[in-house]
C-alpha cells in the first residue's frame, strides 16, 4: 500500500499539468484569447510543457503551474522538484480540439476547450522525480518499488485524456495571458 500514496501523488501533479498544458494562452497570438489558447497547445505539443512559461502572465511567470490555481504539488516541491523539472520529464500532445470563446472583456476572458490529450513520459528522469518524492515522504525508494509506481504512472497517465475546461485569461499589456 505504500506505493500507492506517491503514485497517486505523482498522477495528480501530472493531471494538473494536464490541465496547465491545456489552459495556457500564447503571448504571440496577442489579441485574440481563442486564437492565443490554440496557439499555446500548438507550442506545448511543438516544445513540450516548458513553453508554459511563454503563457503566464507576469504576476505568475516564475511558478506556470499556481497560474492554474495548481495547489496539489506541495509534496513535489518538498522533494526540492521544482515544477520545470516535472514539465521537462513529459511531453503531451492534443487531438480533437475545439476552442470556444465563452466572455470578453477588454482585460479579462474565457475560453472553453474540449479535446484529448496525451502525455508521454520520459522515464529516466521520470523515475529520478519519483525517488526524490518517495525519498522525502520517508518510503521505500529501492528499484522494486520505484518499478511499480512507474508502472502504475505509465498506465494511467500515458492513455488519452478527455480535456473540458473553461480557461481564464487576462489582457496584460495587449497580449492575452493565463493568470489565474
């Protein structure tokens, strides 16, 4: 039983970025928040997550994932995994979209977005965050163990997700950035 906290751990971070991957606005589109969500699974699927800090606004452009409201990866920083390290170790490409823009303001809009995503993981610097992780909650760390939540990880998480969330976005600066 052990494993499983960590691993569910691990999957909740992942579904946040996830989520990041899927919310994020693109500074180059600029004026149009539609065209600046398409824009940003475009970048994220072209250059993986670490292009989400292209998508924050300033107020959140050293932490992309509170831009989310992504609260949940307490344990992962206090492992001393910083969010870019988590982003670095998947790449998430998305199908099926459809962007629809739900308001408008002149400094505040949503988007809605449905779709599926996938994540790919690298799994060498993968297993290292999750020994960090396991290492830190004081749980065993040795290869077994590290095996089955790897395991468990790729099965979960590697499969298609359905994607169906509104995205908030601010104007700053006339460009349309995620800042929630």
């Amino acid at each position: 039983m052990h494993v499983t906290r960590p691993a569910r751990t691990a999957a909740i971070a992942l579904i946040l970025v996830v989520a990041l991957g899927a919310c994020s606005s693109a500074p180059a589109a600029g004026t149009d928040p539609k065209g600046t969500v398409q824009a940003a699974l475009t970048a994220v699927s072209s250059g993986g997550l670490t292009k989400l800090a292209d998508f924050t606004c300033a107020a959140k452009k050293g932490d992309p994932m509170s831009a989310l409201g992504a609260s949940n990866v307490e344990s992962l920083t206090a492992a001393g995994i910083k969010p870019e390290e988590l982003m670095a170790a998947m790449a998430m490409t998305f199908a099926n979209i459809a962007v629809t823009e739900k308001a408008k303001t002149d400094t505040t809009a949503t988007v809605h977005v449905t779709g599926d995503s996938t994540i790919t993981l690298d799994k060498d610097k993968m297993r290292g965050i999750m020994k960090a992780v396991l290492v830190s909650q004081g749980k065993p760390a040795d290869d077994a163990t590290l095996d089955l939540v790897m395991n468990a990880m790729g099965s979960q998480l590697t499969q298609s997700q359905k994607i169906d969330e509104d995205i908030d976005l601010v104007n700053e600066g006339g460009k349309w950035l995620l800042c929630e």
